[in-house]
C-alpha cells in the first residue's frame, strides 16, 4: 500500500491559479496551520489553514474518489498476508 498517494491542487479563492510561494520550513519544522502561502498570480497571501478550508470540497472529493482505491489495496495485502492459511 505504499504506492498509494494523493494530490489535491489548491486553488486561490481569489483568482483561481494554482500555484503558490512559500517558504519551505527549517529541518526541524513543519508547516503549521499558519505558515503562510502567497498566491503567485495575484499576490494574496493565506495561511495553511484558509487555503485548506476554502479548498474543503475539493480535497474531500478526492479523499472520496480514493477511498475505492484503498480499499481495494486494503484487500490485496490482507489476501497476499494470509495466502495459504487454512481458515474455517
């Protein structure tokens, strides 16, 4: 199951564009709910947090679009785990 991933494109709730500047975080950092993120089209700026929840629907369809994918991943490790396992 590691090769299961997701990529959700944000989008500014202003312009539209998906593509964003930011400072990446220290080595011992992680982006917090208010690391901040510049829209490279038109300038604003939002917090992590603002970028997510205007983009909610969006990363909610794609976590409903996987869900059939991990399922099925789900399901094939657990036959490959017991292959050859006598179960009553």
């Amino acid at each position: 199951m590691d090769d299961l991933s997701i990529e959700v494109g944000l989008t500014c709730p202003t312009c539209g564009c998906t593509n964003f500047e930011s400072e990446q975080p220290g080595e011992d950092e992680d982006y917090t709910d208010d690391w901040p993120f510049t829209c490279a089209h038109c300038g604003r700026t939002f917090t992590r947090k603002e970028l997510i929840e205007t983009n909610a629907e969006s990363i909610d369809t794609a976590v409903d679009d996987m869900k059939d994918e991990i399922v099925e991943a789900a399901a094939k490790e657990l036959k490959k785990a017991f292959k050859g396992w006598k179960i009553k």
